[in-house]
C-alpha cells in the first residue's frame, strides 16, 4: 500500500501489483479464509483510488521523465508475468497430480467393483448349482432308499424260491453299491467345494496305478459281463495328484461301464502326446447325444439310468472336470464313429525334476 502513495498512485503500476497480489492470495491462501483476503485486496483498492480521487495533491508523481516511467512499467510487467507463470504453473502441477490420484482412484474402485461382481456371480452360481444338487440328490437318494425298503419288505413279508430270494438280495446289493457311489461323489465333490480341495502334485505312474487303482471296476465289468481292457504304456510319469488321479479314472471307467450293454467292451487307453500323456477310456454302449454333450461336466447332466437301470445323479464327471483342472490337467469327450464313447483326459508328463515338461 506504500508503494501506492510513493509510486504515482494510479498513475504508476500500482494496480498491476494489486492484481498480482490478489492472484498469489488465491494461489497460496487457504479456501476457508479467501473471502477474507479477496475482500480486504478490494476494500484496499477501492479505498486507495478514492483517497487519491479526494485528495490528488496527496499522490506526487515521482517519475522525473518518460524513460524513468517506461523503465518501471516494464519492470513491475516483467515480475508480474514471471510470478503469474509460476502461479499457473502450481495451480496446473496440482491439478494433474489430484487427477492423476482421483484416476488411478477411480481404476481401483472400477477393479474392485468388477471383481466384487465377479465374486457374487460366482457366488450365486455356486449357490444355485448346490441347491440344485442338493434337490436332485434328496430326490435321487429318496428313489434307491424307497428300493431297498420295498425289497427288505418283500423279503420279511412273503413267501419265496430261493431263487426269487438271490435275484432281490442281486439287486439290494446293487441298489446299495450305486447308492454309496453317488454318495461318494456328492462328498468329495462337496468338500472340494466348501473347504477348497488341497492338491498334492508329483511324479505318478500312470501303468502302475490303473492297474492297480481299477481292480473294483474290473470285477464290476466281470459281474455284467463286460470285458475292461487295459492298453497301458510302461513307465510313464505324469505331473498329478495320485488320489484325485484315481478318483477321476475310477469315475470314468465306471460310467462307461454303467452305459455299457452285457457282452459289451470298455478300454482304458494311454497314449503319449508332445509333452504330455492321454488317457482315454473308450466304450461300446448307447453313446451320449448331441443334445446332452454340451452339460456333461455341469450341473444340467443330471440324472441317469445305465444300461441295468444303475441309478446316479450325474455328478461323476463333474467331480472329473473340477479335479482334473486343480491338476492342471485338460478333459474332453470325443464320439466314436460307430457307437459308444471316449473320454479323454490329459496330464503333462512328469520331467524328473519335480515339474512338469
């Protein structure tokens, strides 16, 4: 305001450095107090032009000549310009740096709400296949428990040949195996599900453990007359989870075995792929229409009947499907060319270093 009185007053650039200051004022001043500062810079302003409009004698012109004048304007132009740069400047550096942050703020809030959608779609879809299943499985559990409770009464109930005696306990007893097959398969199915399945990856044998791992099924074919063929190459190691390897081979010999008619064949086939190792499991039976191949190893292919009416709820390739990917292993269907099916599934073999090739 000094400068103002000393400095020609209006006449001089007192007004440039007013406006200066007001802009540094709302550069550098604090939101909550810029009412103030704005209106004392006004009040100022206003209040120093009326003085001198009052009382000009007050306001001496002190330029001595032209040039003296020029020099100052330039002067205070020159400060003036280089401050408002650097306000600009501030202003701008700020502004990018809030927008970088609300940006990446608002793409991590975006990510997050993806991924939460995501999570609940998931979520309800997991909800609604296990209520699904849960359904089906009660009614189909509802179905061979009702089975054996009308055998059991016939038996205690009515006189028979012991002929008529052996057929019942025939199919009690295979009533009660397809039973506790699906029961099984809904358990380890449901555990994988709920508590997260742990898998054990190592070296497996492939010849060795069917072999070995398909005595139950072989005497399963042997009572239907069937005849399960093992192709197996000697020696060969996949990169797998010996228990969950089992389960998935034991499920797809049985249900070829289930949709094979008497008299009929089922082959257990290895062959060595670039790197990797496919089993199929091939069968003669009814085959799998167009229709159902696109739900097999979902919820939507659900309960079945085997060529002697063998009762389960669907789950088995399923449960195939789930385990054979925690392996990081591959699962497909093929149809035969004349009838029946093939189901293949695929493992990397194993590389003798504790990975896989």
């Amino acid at each position: 305001m000094l400068n103002y009185f000393f400095n020609s007053g209006i006449y001089g650039p007192n007004m440039v450095l007013f406006c200066l200051i007001l802009l540094i004022t709302i550069v550098v001043v604090p939101k909550k107090e810029l009412v103030v500062w704005i209106s004392l810079n006004m009040v100022t302003v206003f209040g120093v032009m009326a003085f001198e409009y009052f009382n000009p004698e007050m306001i001496p012109n002190v330029y001595g000549s032209d040039l003296a004048k020029t020099i100052d304007f330039g002067v205070t132009y020159a400060v003036a310009a280089l401050l408002i740069c650097l306000s600009i400047t501030f202003i701008r550096n700020n502004y990018d740096r809030e927008r970088i942050v609300v940006f990446q703020k608002t793409v991590e809030i975006e990510a997050q709400s993806a991924q939460i959608m995501a999570q609940n779609k998931a979520l309800e879809k997991l909800n609604s296949e296990k209520a699904k299943l849960f359904s089906i499985v009660a009614h189909d559990i509802r179905s061979p428990l009702s089975s054996i409770l009308g055998y059991l009464e016939v038996l205690v109930d009515t006189d028979m040949t012991d002929e008529e005696k052996k057929q019942i306990k025939h199919r009690l007893l295979q009533v009660t195996k397809d039973t506790s097959e699906m029961l099984n398969n809904v358990l380890a199915w449901s555990k994988s599900q709920l508590d997260g399945a742990r898998v054990d990856i190592s070296a497996v044998d492939v010849a060795h453990e069917l072999a070995k791992g398909l005595s139950l099924e072989k005497n399963i074919a042997y009572r239907k007359n069937i005849t399960l063929k093992l192709k197996l190459i000697e020696n060969v190691l996949i990169f797998a989870d010996l228990n969950m390897f089992q389960i998935v081979m034991r499920n797809l010999v049985n249900n070829a075995i289930k949709f094979t008619p008497e008299g009929g064949a089922v082959t257990v086939e290895m062959e060595l792929k670039q790197n990797g190792c496919a089993i199929k499991v091939k069968d003669n039976g009814i085959g799998i229409s167009e229709a159902e191949q696109d739900g097999l190893f979902n919820l939507t292919a659900l309960s079945t009947f085997g060529t002697n009416n063998e009762k389960g709820v669907g789950l088995g390739l399923l449960l195939c499907k789930d385990f054979t990917e925690l392996q990081n292993g591959k699962i497909w269907y093929e149809a035969n060319a004349d009838k029946g099916s093939t189901f293949v599934v695929y493992f990397s073999l194993y590389d003798g270093k504790g990975s896989a090739i």
